[in-house]
C-alpha cells in the first residue's frame, strides 16, 4: 500500500512552546510541504474540523476543556476516520496507551520526540489508519453478505464463545448478536438429537480439536430461546489464523422444516393414494408381508379381500370423473370405518380396493367383514345433488391355505372376486383352487377376443320375429357369434360378459351395428323384403358420449332407414342414469330409430319409469315364455305384461317360443310378434335371405291360422 503524503495537519495543543517547537521539526527540509495548523482548545479543534479536510491530527490530551481519555473520544467523535496520535507528558504514558484502545493510532511522549520520529509516527498512523478502514469496510462487506445469504452462521472464539451471529442465525436463536456476544455457544446454539432426544455436542472444541470441519448428525433440532424446537442441518469449522492455528469456529446451519415436510409428503405420496389417501399397492405388500411373519409366530391367520366396485365405470361416463372420485372416496371412507385398527384398507387403481386383514383366528371373521363392507357400500353415496347407488363384489383368500404371498393372495383374491361377479354381483366369495383354472381361460379368451376384430373372427346370424296373426317375417335380430380358430364356435355367454368387463364390448358392438345395417341394406337392395333389424345395445355402449354420434355415422355409411332400426336395451341399462337415459331415448326417437325394451319382467319392471321412457315395444323374456305350460304364475305374469304394454300402446314381442302351447297362449292374449326356435334358428345372412324369400314353411303358416280360427271361435 502506498503511504499517502502528509499535507494538511491539526495539532491540537495549548502549549506555545510545545506548539512553536513542533512547527520548528516541521520546518525540517524533510518535511517543508507540511502545512500544519494549531488550535488550543477542543472546541476550536471541533469547529475546524467541521469546516477543513485534514489529514492527521496530533492531539495534547491535556487541553484546557477537556483532558485525558475524553480528550481523545472527542476527537474520534469528531473525526471518527482521521488517524489520530496523542502526546502526553510522562506522566501521562498509561494513559496515553489506553487511547489506542479508544481509536488512536500511536502516541508520543513530550521530550522524547525526534524529528524523524515525529514524522515517520504520523505516517504510521495514517497508514494504519488506511488498513483499519479497510479491514473495517472488507468487515462490512462479509457481514452483509453472511447477512444475505438463507443459512444461520454463528462464529466463535478460541474460547468457545460468541463473536457474531447473521440476521437468520439471530431469529432462528432468538438471540441477537449483540446479546450473545461473548456467551458460551452451548448457551445460544442449544440442539438436540431427535433421535434420543439427548444434547448434541456442538462446542468449537469438536471442531478446533480435531483441526477438521465436521457435520452435525442428520437428526439434530435447535432449540431456539423461546423452547421452540426446529429441525436444521449444520456443519462446524474452525476458523484459522494466518500461522494456521484455530482462532474460533464457523457453523453453518439451515432450517429444514419444509425440506423434511415435503420429503414426508414425497415418501407419504409414493406409498398412498393420492385421491383417497389409503396405502397403495406398495405399501400394502409390504404390510401383507409384515401380517405373514407376524401370523407365523403366533399361529394365526391372514385374509385378503380384494373389492370390486360394480359398474362403477357407468358413472364416470355419465356423471364425470369428478362424481367418480367423490364416490371412491366415499366408498374409501366406509371401508375404513368397517376395518379394525389392525387392518389395512388400500386402493390399487381405479375402482379396486384391497383390504388386508390380520391377526385372524378362523376364517369366519372374514366372512363377516366382507359382509360388512358389502353392506356399506351398498348405502347410498350423497355427492352434490346426486344420491348414487353403487354395489361391490369382493373375493376372499387366506394365508397360508390360498397363498404363501403377497403376490399370491392378491392374485387369488382378485380370481374369486372376479367369480363373485359372474355368479351374480353384490356378494363374496372365498377363493378355491379350481378358480385358477377359469381365471387363465377368462385371461385367454379376452387376449382372443383383443385380436378377433382384426382377423374378422366374428359374424352375424339372424333370427326372424313373426307377425303373429299372419305368420309374416316382420324383422330379424341380429346375433353375433364367434369362431376361434383354435376354440372353434364360442357361445356368447362365454364371451360377452369378458368383452363388457374389460370394455372391449364398445368397438364390438359398433361393428354389430355397422354390419347389421349393412347386410339389411344388401337384402333390400338384392329385392328382398324391407326387413326391420334389431341389434342388442350394451350398457357401455348407450352411455358412451359417442354412442348417438357413431350411430347417426353408421347410418349414414349403411344408407339405412332409421325408421327400420331396432336397438333392444335391458332395464337394468336404462336405469342406471335415468335422466341421461331419457335424453338418448328422445335423440333416438327424433332421428326415427325405434327401441325394445329387452328381457323385461328380469329387472326393475317399474310401470312408472315406463311411462317416462320413449319407447317402442316390450320383449318378454324367455325365462317367463318358457314356463307357461309349468304353472300358473308365470302365465299370469306373461298375462299381466301383455295387458300392460297395450294400455301403453306398446308393441308385444316374446321371445324364446318353442313349443306349440306357447304359442297357442301368446296368440290368445294377442302377443304381437314372436321370435324363438319353434320357427326358426338364428340364420346365416345367406339362409336368413333364403328365408326372407320363402317366408316360414306352410306348416307353421296353417298352425297359426288354425290357432286364429280356434281362437275366434272360442
């Protein structure tokens, strides 16, 4: 650093002599460019500075207003960052020495002061001074920054006492610097372990001692002066002097409240749900195996129900996800009430549930739970404005007679849940191991049924509806079958549960219509008569968005008559949604296609939803048709739905006719169509157009004119 030349100098000194031999050492050649003024008081000193820029200042600490150490505090104060050096008599020396503690930057000793002495002391000082005030701003400088940055420091001594705290070290001790200066760091920086909950040893000798930064442990909490406890991370160095040796210690220190919160949440989010907050697949394995050892060592046993929730896919279509996820955590909320503590209630996806039951002693209890839970969700569900029915099917398996596993109970469970559907819904059923054989022919007929479209596997026979006062062919219904080239002929009971379960039933079904309407049209066009095509209508597919829109295409494509289109749905399809219902109902009657209400008297049967629905014509089903001739009852209901559709203006078709006393019952309550084997079988489109051309055989022609005759007679 280059020493800045003395050019303008205060001497503060009442003395005449004093001062007169002074300006003579400054006369010296040496130092002739000094311009020195001199004032004899402090008060004149202070108003000279006030008004004059001055280099250094030599100050007589025993002045007429003030002597001593105020002496010198004066002069700081009044120019705080001008270097100052203070002359005293012998006497005076202590006195002079503590004046560097109070700001000065030398002093001299009247009488022993040389020239060369004089001159080269207020260099020093003013040198000095120049490297004080850069220590000073490089001071202010790393203060503000450790004031900026997020993290707490707190520095020490070799003592292990404060020297400095940051803005955030302040508020997260709840000291502040100026009161834990000169405190023992254990006083201010208190921690604990939170794993023990014992102190943690933070003093500096950790660090000075081992000459080593080192790291806190993982787990450790402050506990700050108010007694609030907060979780940090931190790590301790020590602070070195410039020969190496420690001088102190540095911690760095953060809090990490949200970091621990959001890596809860994380760990919380990848082993639970994120919609209904249950444990998910995840988690529940890890506990099904924790229950299997814990059921090892006390003899007891395991039981997985794994819950199906029953066309649960026909509110989301209707009512919208929204709905759906507020019924699943509805339903979610009923299972945990149903459970014991020891339980685990899991979603796995979609509308499939896994509880896992523990510390059983006889299956019986999981009978009872399944029940339990059945009932629940059976209960309506309150969502909004909606009071929405919803059913579920579970299976059941136990460890260890179904499964060693997690893997395999869950597996096993899913099996009999999947049996518990097909034997009727709304019920349990405990696995069995002849189950698996099902289960891997379900799997192979849906991998089949994937790829059937696309290798036109499926085709369409046709059975006639009779006219049954003039034994005309008054329209077919359309029926699909599937050869498998390996199964061969697969019965569509065997099939269209599976297709509707796994959603495939949707493009199936377009490819129906489309090859229905199709093949009307090639009849007509080939001459034969106009003939009006039923098509059976899913579920799934009258509540997909696009149904009415995919219709109205096919149509279109086909060149088909709405007029002489038939959709037959069941009950249970139109009063699952019963206003949505109606609106597709209305769109189908306003473009002309006509719609059979199929298999009625099986389901709800609610004459007055009929009288809200547009509908064309009732079909009884075959079950009730088939046990006319067993007993009274089922006549009277066959009776009793006939008369019901003519007060509603509604058309009359039994199906599953196949036996002349059948008919000879139908024809006398005036039935309007028939359609079952008595006539005929469904029929390739080849034979089908045969028949179309022939009409039925005359025997059957002259047994429903005999049957009329009888019946006018009578």
């Amino acid at each position: 650093m280059r020493t800045r030349a003395i050019k303008l100098l205060l001497l503060i000194e009442d003395n005449a002599g004093d001062a007169r031999l002074l300006r003579e050492m400054f006369a010296d050649q040496e130092s002739a460019n000094i311009d020195m003024t001199n004032v004899t008081s402090m008060s004149g000193a202070e108003a000279h500075l006030s008004e004059h820029d001055v280099d250094v200042i030599l100050l007589d600490i025993g002045l007429p207003d003030v002597q001593g150490l105020d002496a010198v505090r004066r002069a700081r104060t009044a120019a705080p960052r001008i270097p100052l050096v203070v002359l005293t008599g012998l006497d005076d020396e202590s006195v002079a020495a503590q004046s560097l503690q109070e700001g000065a930057q030398d002093y001299l000793i009247k009488g022993q002061i040389e020239t060369r002495t004089l001159v080269r002391s207020l260099r020093y000082a003013i040198e000095r001074n120049a490297l004080e005030e850069a220590l000073s701003a490089e001071k202010e400088r790393a203060e503000i920054t450790l004031n900026c940055i997020g993290d707490a420091v707190v520095c020490t001594d070799i003592s292990g006492n404060i020297t400095f705290l940051n803005m955030v070290a302040e508020t997260m001790t709840g000291w502040s610097t100026l009161e834990a200066k000169g405190c023992p760091l254990a006083q201010v920086f208190r921690t604990l372990s939170t794993v023990n909950s014992e102190p943690t040893e933070t003093t500096s000798e950790h660090a000075i001692l081992q000459i080593r930064a080192v790291h806190m442990p993982p787990s450790c909490t402050l506990i700050r002066r108010d007694g609030l406890q907060i979780p940090i991370e931190d790590s301790i160095a020590p602070i070195r002097n410039r020969n190496g040796e420690a001088a102190g210690t540095v911690i760095v220190f953060r809090d990490v409240s949200v970091a621990n919160a959001l890596a809860q949440e994380i760990a919380h989010t990848a082993e639970h749900d994120v919609l209904t907050g249950l444990p998910n697949r995840m988690l529940l394995n890890d506990r099904i195996r924790q229950a299997i050892a814990a059921a090892k060592r006390h003899e007891k046993q395991v039981a997985v129900l794994f819950l199906d929730v029953d066309g649960f896919k026909h509110i989301n279509d209707s009512l919208g996800h929204p709905v759906g996820d507020q019924v699943l955590q509805s339903i979610a909320q009923r299972l945990l009430e149903c459970a014991r503590s020891v339980d685990t209630v899991s979603r796995q996806g979609g509308d499939e549930f896994v509880v896992l039951l523990s510390e059983l002693t006889h299956p019986r209890a999981a009978s009872i739970m399944a029940a339990r839970m059945l009932h629940a969700v059976a209960e309506p569900h309150l969502v909004g404005q909606h009071e929405l029915h919803v059913t579920a099917s579970i299976g059941v398996s136990v460890f260890p007679d179904d499964g060693l596993n997690a893997e395999t109970l869950i597996k096993n469970a899913d099996t009999a849940m999947y049996q518990a559907k097909e034997s009727g819904r709304r019920r349990y059923q405990f696995f069995k191991p002849s189950m698996n054989a099902r289960a891997v022919e379900r799997q192979s007929i849906e991998e089949s049924l994937r790829r059937a479209l696309e290798r036109q596997e499926f085709e369409l026979h046709y059975q006639p509806k009779i006219n049954i006062k003039t034994g005309a062919i008054t329209g077919a219904e359309a029926l699909i079958r599937w050869t498998h080239p390996t199964r061969g002929r697969v019965p569509p009971a065997d099939f269209i549960p599976i297709a509707e379960d796994c959603g495939l039933i949707v493009p199936i079904g377009r490819w129906v219509l489309h090859q229905a309407c199709r093949q009307a049209r090639a009849w007509k066009d080939a001459g034969l008569p106009a003939t009006a095509m039923a098509v059976n209508v899913s579920a799934m597919e009258f509540q997909n968005e696009e149904f009415l829109q995919g219709l109205s295409q096919i149509l279109r494509e086909s060149d088909w008559d709405p007029g002489l289109l038939e959709l037959e749905v069941t009950e249970s399809v139109l009063m699952k949604h019963v206003e949505a219902t109606i609106e597709v109902l209305q769109a189908l009657r306003e473009s002309g296609v006509q719609v059979a209400l199929d298999d009625f008297g099986t389901g709800y049967s609610s004459l007055s939803y009929l009288r809200r629905f547009p509908i064309d014509s009732l079909k009884i089903d075959r079950s009730f048709v088939q046990q006319i001739a067993g007993g009274p009852d089922a006549a009277a209901i066959v009776t009793a739905v006939i008369s019901m559709a003519q007060s509603l203006k509604l058309r009359v078709v039994a199906e599953g006719v196949e036996t002349l006393q059948e008919l000879e019952f139908l024809q006398a309550r005036q039935c309007d169509e028939v359609q079952g084997y008595y006539f005929s079988r469904p029929l390739p489109a080849a034979q089908f157009a045969n028949l179309l051309s022939t009409g039925i055989s005359v025997e059957l022609l002259t047994t429903l004119h005999s049957v009329a005759s009888a019946r006018r007679q009578w």
